[in-house]
C-alpha cells in the first residue's frame, strides 16, 4: 500500500539535560525506521560485534527492513544531539533525526547488555518485512556497529581503572553509598572514552555501619552478588562483586552468559565466571581475553582475570575492598595473587614483573 506524504515534523523542544548527560553516552549505540501517514520512521540500533561498510542510503522502502550505516543515523541525529532528544524508552534514548533525502525519523538508540531489549528489536525486524498499512507504525530498517575503539586493549584498562576509582568514590562518603547495579549499561563514555558510573536507582545509603538486608533480587541477576536475593546482609562487597563480574565482561568482550550458538564442546564457556574459573585451574587466564583485542598487555590483562576472580568469591569477607582494587590495578599495592581453590599447581604459575608496579592514572 502506498504511503501518502508524511506531515512536516517537529520535534518538541527537550528541557536542559544534566551535564553527563550532554557529554557522555551509553557504552553501545543503535536502530531503524518505517514511515506513513502521520507517523515517522522509526530506528531501532543495537551494538553487535559486526561493523557494517555501507554508508549509502537506502532509496527503495518498499521492502523492509534495510540496513543504515551508523554514520548516516549519527548524522541524521546531529551526534545524538540533546536538543533532538525525543524522549526515553524502555531500552534506550529516542531522538529525532532527518535523512539526506528530507525523511523525518524517530532514531531509538538501544543501550547495551539487554537481553530483553535485543529479543524486542529482533521481533520489530521480522514483522517489519509482514505490516504495511498507514494505520501502523512498523520498523524499516537498523544499523550494527561495533565499538572500534575498544578494540585498543589501553582504552580497555583505562575504562577498568576509571569504574574502580569511581565505585571507591561512591564507597568513600559518609555515609557509604552503595550502587547496588554495576553493570555495562550503568557505566557512560564521554568523548574521550572516559568512563562514569550512572543510574542511582537502586543505590542507598550505608547508615551507621550497618548492613543491608532485602528479601528479594535487584538490578540485574548476572551481576549481581550470592548475597542478594536471600535476605542476606548487602554492603560495600556487593558492589564488589558486581565489578569482578564488569571487569571479566569488558576483558573477554561478551556477557555472563552466553548460550546462543554455543556448540556442546564448548558450552562450558556459556558462563563466564564458571570459565574463568575454570581457566584459572588449567593455568590459562590468557584464553578469556577477548580475540580482538589490539596490542595486549599479557600482564595487565592477567592481573585483571586475577582481581576479577578475588571480587568474586562467595564470601563478601575474602573480597577486597575496591580501595584495594583501585591499588592494584594502578601498581599503589601488592599484586594479587589467584585464590588458593583456584590456583594451578604449582601457584608460581601466575609471575608478575615489576612491570605491573608502573603506576597509571
């Protein structure tokens, strides 16, 4: 069915936004669009490990969805810009944006590490190519993009360092304050990539050295500490947790569970604790980091897998504390060394050179 001629489009004007949020963005971009009468295009991205290479246009709208380079969405958008800011879904920004052939569209940008929020853009792909009429808003078309920059393994341990120093930040006040959801998608990039922690939502207050007891699980259940959801006391070592957990995810540049095309001989890397653990036994920590990954700093990366695996340990008492953490990734403490239960035989398998002492920011 033919569209008839889609009414100019004008955005409502957005009130200021606080600072982060005019200079930072979520750690992943993205979407796509479909457009009729008295409705725009809406595009849904999402930020999957392949790059797209096409930076044309599609000019044919008769058989969606298509597929956007990243670079025209970020140009229709203005970079994203605030003032185009539209509103916010439940898995991302919407902004307002206009293609180079004077389209109006509705630019949804999909924020990271929501398994819910990816199986939702999925189904607005498959029934993109089935909707056609003027009565229904339908998905036209989407964008991949891979964040290149991460690639740089610098870029990686920096972002690790800046999360650390921000969580000892929050650990630090008095009274503590407890973040209570460290997650990929609670963590934003400013220009220079670097990083800030965000979304107080499920944050409290540590009032008079106590511990926090609640009956049920918060935040996201992969990140979140043995402690939560069986009344157990919460506390500083719960944000702790969650970091050892962050901190393996950006090193091995996948989520805490995978079980999607996963072949049998090797779904016992379906989860990403279990299988650092396990690598760690084998005396193979180097095997988590993530393949693509340019100019690798063995040492470093090895002291990450090992903090990583001391934030997690069941006790909240045998974690470190994330002042400790900050000291060990910057070299203002002793190098860890691998918990006992997942050390291989003999422990001196796991050496640091003074290297690892070079202080960082």
């Amino acid at each position: 069915m033919p569209s008839r001629p889609a009414p100019p489009f004008l955005p409502p004007q957005p009130s200021p936004l606080p600072y982060h949020q005019r200079s930072s963005s979520r750690i992943p971009p993205l979407a796509a669009a479909s457009t009729s009468a008295f409705s725009f295009l809406l595009l849904f991205v999402i930020c999957f490990r392949k790059l797209t290479r096409k930076r044309t246009v599609p000019t044919d709208f008769s058989k969606p969805p298509h597929r956007f380079s990243y670079t025209t969405l970020r140009r229709a958008t203005n970079k994203f810009s605030p003032s185009l800011r539209l509103g916010q879904g439940g898995f991302g920004s919407v902004y307002h944006g206009t293609l180079p052939n004077e389209l109006n569209v509705a630019v949804k940008v999909m924020d990271s590490g929501s398994l819910q929020g990816e199986r939702e853009f999925q189904n607005e792909l498959l029934f993109a190519s089935k909707l056609d009429s003027c009565y229904i808003v339908t998905a036209r078309g989407f964008s991949y993009r891979k964040c290149v920059e991460l690639v740089d393994w610098k870029k990686r341990f920096s972002i690790a360092v800046d999360i650390a120093k921000g969580i000892e930040y929050l650990h630090s006040l008095d009274p503590p304050v407890i973040h209570g959801d460290i997650k990929p998608s609670n963590i934003l990039l400013d220009q220079c990539f670097n990083a800030k922690v965000a979304d107080f939502g499920l944050a409290w207050l540590k009032i008079d050295n106590s511990n926090h007891s609640t009956p049920s699980m918060r935040g996201n259940v992969c990140y979140a500490a043995p402690e939560y959801g069986g009344g157990g006391n919460l506390s500083e070592k719960s944000d702790v947790y969650s970091f050892g957990v962050l901190l393996l995810v950006l090193i091995a540049g996948r989520r805490p569970l995978q079980v999607t095309n996963l072949p049998m001989s090797e779904f016992q890397r379906a989860n990403l604790m279990h299988w650092a653990r396990n690598l760690a036994r084998s005396g193979k920590l180097l095997d988590l980091v993530d393949k693509s990954v340019q100019s690798l700093d063995r040492e470093q990366a090895t002291l990450c897998i090992t903090i990583a695996l001391l934030c997690l340990q069941k006790s909240p008492a045998h974690r470190p504390s994330m002042k400790e953490v900050v000291g060990m990734l910057t070299g203002e403490s002793q190098v860890p060394q691998l918990p006992s239960e997942f050390s291989p035989s003999p422990p001196t398998r796991f050496p640091f050179k003074s290297k690892s002492h070079q202080k960082v920011r």
